[in-house]
C-alpha cells in the first residue's frame, strides 16, 4: 500500500497532482487469486442468478462478497 504522504488534501493541490500523475497511483489496484470449490448444486444456483442479474460468476460473487464484508463492518461499530 501506498504512503498517504504527497497525496493532494484541497482542491487546488488535486489539480496540481494530476498535471504529473496519474489517477492510478493513488488506488490499490493489486488482485490475488483464490480458488473456491462448490458443490455442483451452488454452482447452478450461482450462475442462474448471475445470468438473470445480467453478471459473470466471479463478478456477482465479488459483489456479494464486497456487500456482506460491509454490512458486517457496519454491524461491528
């Protein structure tokens, strides 16, 4: 993760950056990998329901992952 030093904190300072920088280098943008192994039945189920909802697997079991991590960090405060 990034330093939070150097990054822009007002308005003129963000349009300063950006002149030089890109929006990249302020975001997290690393990924790792995981393997999940369902039984057949979840599989089906998850996929009739990404398909309806216009979504790959992966995206909507981000989504639902993403979701639930923040209804839980809400709950915990």
């Amino acid at each position: 993760m990034k330093k939070a030093s150097g990054r822009p904190k007002t308005a003129e300072e963000f349009d300063a950056y950006f002149e030089g920088h890109d929006i990249a280098d302020l975001l997290d943008t690393s990924t790792k990998r995981v393997n999940i192994d369902f039984p057949a039945f979840i599989l089906h189920r998850l996929d009739m329901k990404a398909r309806s909802l216009g979504l790959t697997r992966q995206a909507l079991v981000k989504y639902w992952i993403a979701e639930r991590l923040d209804l839980i960090s809400r709950s915990d405060k």
